[in-house]
C-alpha cells in the first residue's frame, strides 16, 4: 500500500520528507525504544511512535522504514523535522492515539491485500 493512501485516510499531517509518500507500507511497527525498533522493524514498515527527537530519522533511515508516524498531536523538535527533510524520511503527525492509528492501519494494509 502507498505511504500517501494511509496518509489520506488517517488524515496525518506531513512535516517532512514530502517526495517519499510513494513508499510502499508492507507493515507496521509500534515502538518508542528505539533499540527495539532496530531489532525488531523491518523494511517497509510505517513505524508508530511519540518518540519526537532526532534520532527517530536515523532508526527509520537504518531500517528503511516507509515513515513515522506521531500520535496524540506530538510535534517532532525542529531538529528532527531537518534531518527528515535531510534524510527524506517521511514524519506525519496524528492527532490519534498509538492504539487507533495501528488499528487503523493494520485494517488499510490487511485490506489492500486482499484487493
């Protein structure tokens, strides 16, 4: 499923890496220990977070994840938003809680599949 399809019905705000909301989103990953995002993402994956600060670009960019999302309304510090644009990892932003934006999504990629 593309990136930009998700973005459309979850309604997510994009502050950075705007050319990348081609990427495919093959899964999903919920996670605010980066350590165990590293271990455990995998490529494709749309990851889902309230981690804010800039080394959520690097773990996104390491595993080559489709994007991040911030849920309940976090803004990402103004650093972080940089080095998305830098690295262009696409951050979006929710106004949903972690536990409605997985749901949600885990229903739009199990849906797409079976189209």
């Amino acid at each position: 499923m593309e990136l930009s399809s998700i973005i459309n019905a979850l309604s997510l705000r994009v502050v950075s890496g705007k050319d990348n909301l081609s990427n495919a989103v093959t899964g999903g990953y919920v996670g605010d220990l980066l350590s165990d995002v590293m271990g455990n993402g995998k490529s494709g994956d749309l990851w889902i977070t309230r981690q804010v600060h800039q080394n959520i670009v690097a773990v996104a960019s390491l595993k080559d994840l489709a994007g991040i999302v911030l849920v309940n309304n976090c803004e990402p510090a103004e650093d972080t938003i940089q080095k998305g644009v830098k690295e262009g990892i696409p951050i979006m932003i929710s106004e949903m809680p972690g536990f409605d934006v997985a749901g949600k999504v885990y229903n739009l990629i199990k849906k797409d599949h079976h189209e």
